[in-house]
C-alpha cells in the first residue's frame, strides 16, 4: 500500500487476533458463495491472519470560494485488512467500495467472501472463516456502520462519500437544516376557516335533548310534589297592584286617610 500523508487519520474500526482464510473457487452460481466447499482438502487454505478495518480520512486541499469563505473537507475511505498476527505484514487488501466488496456466505454466519485487490490492480477473491459466531456478528455489524458512512444505504449512493462533501450523517448543521425546513413548512400552512365552512362542537346527546326542549344545559329538575319530605313550590311575589292595595289598607287602619284623598304616600 501507498504511505499515507502525515495528516491523515485512520480509525479502527474492527479487529480480530485470527481469522481462518481460504483461496476459494471461482463463484460458478449467482444465488452466492457456500463455505462448505471452502473446507474440502482440494481447497488451499492460508495460514490465520488478523483481520482490520480501517477507516481513513484524507482531508483536501482548501479551496477558496470567495474572498472571505475557506471551504475544506476531506476524502473517507475504508479497507478491510489482513496481516500477518507476528509481524503485521500486509497479506491482502479489501477496499471497501461496495457491499459486493465482502459478501455473507448463504450457509453459514461465520464465513465471508472478500474481494481483495493486491498490487497492479490484481483482483482475487478469498474466503475468510471466524471461530465465534459473536466475533462474526460484531464484524458484520461494523460493516453496517461502514455503509450508513460511506452512503451505501439508503439510495444515498455506492462507492463511499463524495469527494469534498463529508457524508450526510456527519454534516455540520444537518439537523438545523431539517428543523427549519419543518418550521418553515408549519408556518406555510393557512389555518383559517374558508368561505362557507364552519365549527361544530358536540356537547353530547344530553346535552342536545335540553336544548331541544328549552331547558337548557343548567337546568336543574324541581323536587317531585309527591315526595315526602319534599320542599314546596314558592308562591309567587304580589303585584304592585296588591302592594298598593295592602298599603291603603294598613293607613286606613292607622287613621291616616279617610279616602277622599287618595293613595297615602
């Protein structure tokens, strides 16, 4: 492999001590590989290896958009490695372009074809074996991650992050942006009633049989006449006609008129 410049990053990612590798046979169906031609005595098998993924980050030259705006950014890639576990000698090299790049097996969770690329561009695909199912399960898992990356799921396009744009998941801002596009949108919306419409509120069915016989919601039933104990009905208050006669009454009574001269005032 061609020496990194001194400011680049890499990450690990994933790591196993010793992982089984096997020179396959050429793929002779497209439904996939099957690991168990893979452990017959006609297939050569390599001796362990320490497999490695590892995330590199190569930033760009700067450009100079403007004359007060600097845009930088950087170039992800990801490689899965395999290395001698003594002397961490490079034995193959899988860049990690595509999901084709390490395929599952279809009958076994514990094997993986790889497409490794040595030097020249030579191309040669090789099988690779975990003991553990559970160290298998995390390798996978940290080639999911490594897709969600590199915008290999989801439609958001193959062979890793766009030269000079960081992938979406790792933008500045992304998650503002998505809010104040909702906001905005929110705020788009006219909540005002049109010409013709209306609001109809329902009271429930009790509610309308008060109203339908004029009683009303507050209307409280008087006690009935026939039950014991019950309260009466007050009688109603004289009218101003009675109050004058009971007056009238009352000062003639008292000798204060004599009715020739009309209403004692």
């Amino acid at each position: 492999m061609d020496p990194l410049p001194p400011d680049a990053i890499q990450r690990v990612l994933f790591i196993s001590p010793s992982v089984h590798v096997y020179a396959i046979p050429p793929l002779t169906s497209t439904k996939g590989y099957l690991a168990a031609s893979w452990t017959t005595p006609s297939v050569h098998q390599f001796p362990p290896c320490r497999l490695r993924i590892v995330e590199t980050a190569l930033p760009l030259p700067t450009s100079q958009t403007s004359p007060t705006t600097t845009t930088a950014s950087e170039s992800l890639t990801t490689t899965l490695l395999l290395e001698d576990p003594s002397t961490g000698d490079l034995f193959a090299a899988c860049p990690y372009t595509s999901p084709a790049s390490i395929e599952p097996v279809l009958d076994s969770s514990r094997f993986f074809a790889v497409r490794v690329v040595g030097d020249g561009g030579r191309k040669a695909v090789l099988g690779i074996g975990f003991e553990e199912r559970s160290e298998a399960f995390d390798f996978g898992v940290a080639l999911q991650e490594v897709r969600k990356v590199l915008g290999m799921e989801g439609g958001a396009g193959k062979g890793g992050a766009a030269v000079g744009e960081p992938p979406a998941g790792r933008r500045k801002g992304a998650g503002k942006e998505n809010v104040a596009a909702k906001t905005e949108e929110g705020a788009k919306r006219d909540w005002s009633l049109k010409e013709g419409e209306s609001i109809h509120v329902d009271v429930g069915r009790r509610g309308r049989e008060r109203a339908e016989d004029g009683r009303g919601v507050g209307w409280i039933a008087p006690p009935s006449a026939g039950a014991g104990g019950g309260v009466g009905f007050l009688s109603p208050p004289p009218s101003a006609k009675e109050v004058r006669e009971e007056k009238r009454r009352e000062a003639q009574e008292m000798g204060f008129d004599d009715g020739e001269f009309g209403e004692f005032q």
